[in-house]
C-alpha cells in the first residue's frame, strides 16, 4: 500500500494538448510536444495546466546563475519522468556555456528604463537563448529512443531563426536541418551567418518569396502526413513549446535584477519587439505562473497586424511592407493562436472556428468583453522607419547606445505609451550589426563591429535557390538527406575496410614475428 501510494502522489510533468482539440493531440507528453512540433491537427501545443511560483519561491532564487534559475523555472514543467533533474542542469548549463555573457542575457539602464540585451550567443539574436537549449533538448531525446534516433527539422526564418537554429544545430547526430528564407528579404549578415556553416547536416534555401510563404510550405508540410512520417518531420519554428518555454527564463531573470536594483518596484513591465509573437508571448506565460508583471507591450513596425487587433480587434491579413526591422516583417503571427485560444476560454472548438475563419477569409474580428480582455492583457504601439530611425540617432547621440532596429521599435513603444522608467524592460532582440546598413540610416560612421561578424565576409556560402512550392521544397528536403545519409555510410564502410586492412595488416605483422621466432630456434 506504502509503495502504491507514494508512486501515485509523485509529481508528474505538466502535459499538452493541440489549440484544436483533436482527442489524439490531446495530453502529450512534453517530449513528444518537442518532437513533432506542429499538432497534426495544425494547431500549436498549449500546457493542460500551469505550474506556479509564489513570492517566497520566488525570492529564493534571486542570488541564482542564469543557468540556475533556467533549471527552475523549465523544472516547474519538465519534472524527472520526462527528463532527470541531472540530465535538465546538463543540457541548460551547455546552453548557458555558449553565450559570451556570464550573465547570459545582462541588464542594463538607459535613459531611465532598463534594456535587456538578449544578443550575446553565438548568432548575436535573442533566439539563441530558446534555440541552443532545443538542440540540447532533440539531442538527448533522440539519443534516448526518440523517432529511431533521425529528426529532419524544417523551419522558415526572417531573418534570426533560421541562424540560431542552425547554431543550435550544427553537427548534431541523426539531425538534418533544412532553413527556408525568403529571398533578397533578409539582412546581408543574416543570410551569410546561416550560409557559411559547412556542416553537412545544414541546408539553407531560399525561397522565391515572403517569410509568410516559408511559413505556409512550413505548415503544409505538417499537415502532409506520409511527408511528415517518411522524414521524421520536426520544427524549430517558435510553433514548437520549447522555444516558448525557454524564452520565460529571461522574464524571471530580468524581474529579479530590476527589483535588486529598484527597491520600490513591485511590478515590471515589459516592451516587446513582436513579429510571431512567440518572445512576448512567453512574457505572458511567466505572468500566469505567478511572476509579477505589469504590463506586456506589444511593439510593431508598419506590418502592424497585432497593433491593430489589440486597438480595433481586427486581426486582418494585409500585404507585407518591407521594413528596416525585417525579423519583423510578418503578416501572420503564427504563435498568436495560442494566445486566441485562452481569450477564446481555451474552448478548442471555438478557436478551431475562429482559425477556419481567418484561413479562408483573412480576417478575424473580436469585440465587447473578449477585446476588453485582450487590451487587459496587452498593450500595443506602432513604430514606424521614421520613428525607428530617430530613436536609433537619439539613443546613439545622447546615451552612446546603439540600438537594433527591432530593439528600437521596442523603445519608441515605451517612449509613447509613457512607460520609459525603471519599472519598465525593454527587450533587445538582437545586436545592431545584424543591421548595419538600416543602422548606417541613423548613425555614420558606425561602431566597429564585432570580429565574429566582420569575418563572414571573407567565409565561403553555401544555399540552395526553391520556388514557393511546397512539394518541391519536399523533395529538396528528401534529396538533400538521402545525398548526406548515403555520404555517411560510404564514410562508414571506408573507416571499416580501414580498420580491417590495419586488423589484417597487424595479424600479417604477428604472423610473421611468429615464423621469424621458431626459424630463429
């Protein structure tokens, strides 16, 4: 009886299910939730339930690592039946390793509010932080029985995905990494930072189209099930859980250093660049768990899908502008239909319908008491290249600080809505460099750049051109994996023959030793 009782009151891992509802995607397992990626019924994972973390809890991790704390806050989902507590501290503290801040992701005042610089791993983007803890996370599933150890990933990128991933992944066993861009629509130093790694398990694509068009060939793949099941179909996209559940350790980590240094601070808020809406997303979901944040601000450029939902309750689909702020270029939102299903009262059947909706139609209109929910919990401001521009000058001319042109669309949020104080957190997404030509707009001449960005332009690319067609994406994908895996098996049976040539070569070599000792008697 002892025994029964004890395993049936022992702490299990918080489980997930599809935002559509379908009874076969519903209570999975975290490591499955990371492993497909996309529910197969095309919608996203979402958690059955939320952990919390109440003040004291709270306060006893203030004097913790980056890592540290990294481990609790993923722990409050991810409990020993999913992943052992000793094999969580290794893949997060490896994680942690790549980055050039001790800190990870340091906190820093200007001009009275506070900037979280999120661009100090090795891709010089926030994605870093959730995409290095991915690949940690497919390598030891995969080394632990998952998918017969092969995981071919697909993701889009506008720009600081695709890289990350790439980073993230690079080298890793049984995984092919396949990045769609689009074509002539992304920086010059994204493109090379994703085109110049020479690994033979990354394939970089470009797609004769917009990011909305990688993500829909994204998408369609998915939903193809023989495609998806022949290749071991996996997503590093910010669909997949885990880049939204590594993204919450920052909100955590920033709340505490403010509240060291702001005695009076009880709440913080929190501007957020938003393109897919996964990074601020993540701001919402550490709030439920307890943090105490104030208010989330939801900062766009001129493709301002979002803005308009939280003022007008429109989520209308319009053309793309192309922008300074290109990671933010993005009509579509795909992780915004995690947030519509908690304002739908998490009623998949009223999300599903609300999605068909928008699929078929492009717009989706919300009113009365479910936009007076979304207001509360988002704000919302609208930067354009103007304002973009001008922040950066200013920021530059009057603090010495250099700003992304996404981090500045963020500050000029914070600047509208009158909220730049040292209760508020102003997220850096990524390192100016990425954009030194939008940079070059505001501030000549530029601060010198990185030497682990300048190098790329001496470095040998690598990419492959697709037109917007899913099913010759598909089999690029499979063309490109079946060239590697054969690649490795001719590797594999030459280091065999190798070795049996030196087996024999040594037995020849003992034989002959043998003979030479008995004439010699």
């Amino acid at each position: 009886m002892n025994g029964h009782s004890k395993a049936s009151s022992a702490k299990k891992s918080v489980t997930y299910s599809s935002t559509r509802g379908c009874p076969s995607q519903k209570s999975i397992s975290f490591r499955s939730a990371v492993m497909r990626g996309l529910a197969h019924d095309r919608g996203l994972f979402v958690p059955d339930s939320f952990p919390t973390v109440s003040r004291e809890e709270l306060e006893s991790w203030r004097s913790l690592s980056y890592a540290d704390l990294a481990v609790e806050v993923i722990g409050k989902f991810v409990l020993d039946d999913e992943v052992p507590r000793d094999v969580l501290e290794g893949i997060v503290k490896r994680s942690c390793a790549a980055f050039r801040s001790e800190e990870v992701t340091p906190l820093v005042k200007v001009e009275g509010h506070y900037v979280l610089e999120l661009f100090h791993g090795p891709t010089f983007a926030f994605k870093d932080v959730a995409l290095q803890m991915l690949g940690n996370f497919f390598e030891y599933f995969l080394s632990t029985g998952s998918n017969g150890g092969r995981l071919a990933v697909l993701g889009a990128t506008s720009g600081d995905t695709g890289s990350a991933a790439i980073y993230g992944l690079r080298g890793k066993k049984g995984i092919d990494c396949i990045i769609l861009y689009p074509n002539g629509r992304v920086s010059e130093i994204q493109e090379r930072q994703m085109t110049t790694v020479p690994d033979d398990n990354i394939h970089c694509v470009a797609v004769d189209g917009t990011f909305d068009d990688c993500q829909d060939i994204v998408k369609a793949s998915f939903a193809d099930k023989e495609f998806r099941d022949r290749v071991k179909l996996g997503a590093v996209n910010s669909i997949n859980w885990c880049r939204v559940l590594a993204q919450t350790t920052y909100y955590f980590w920033s709340y505490l250093r403010v509240t060291d240094a702001e005695k009076g601070v009880d709440k913080v808020n929190f501007s957020v660049p938003t393109g897919n809406f996964g990074d601020i997303l993540a701001g919402y979901y550490s709030k439920r768990m307890g943090l105490p944040v104030g208010d989330l601000i939801v900062a766009t450029n001129e493709n301002d899908i979002l803005h308009r939902f939280f003022t007008q309750g429109e989520y209308h689909r319009e053309d793309i502008q192309k922008t300074i702020s290109p990671s933010m270029d993005i009509c579509v939102s795909s992780n915004f239909e995690r947030y519509l299903y908690h304002l739908a009262g998490e009623d998949a059947t009223t999300l599903a319908s609300w999605m068909t909706a928008f699929e078929s139609t492009g717009k989706l209109t919300i009113t009365g008491k479910k936009l007076d929910k979304a207001r509360a919990d988002f704000k919302s401001a609208k930067a354009d290249t103007a304002n973009t521009l001008e922040t950066i000058k200013r920021y530059h001319s009057e603090r010495d600080y250099m700003l992304c042109p996404h981090s500045a669309v963020g500050v000029s949020a914070v600047h509208q809505m009158d909220t730049a104080d040292s209760a508020t957190v102003c997220l850096a997404t990524a390192h100016f460099a990425k954009f030194g030509d939008a940079c070059s707009m505001a501030v000549a001449p530029l601060p010198e750049i990185p030497q682990e960005l300048s190098r790329l332009w001496g470095m040998e690319t690598r990419s492959s051109n697709c037109p917007n067609d899913a099913k010759v994406v598909q089999a690029f994908m499979e063309e490109r994996i079946k060239e590697r895996v054969d690649g490795h098996k001719k590797r594999d049976k030459k280091r065999k023959l190798m070795k049996n040539l030196v087996l024999v070569s040594a037995a020849v070599g003992v034989a002959a030793m043998v003979v030479s000792a008995i004439r010699r008697r």
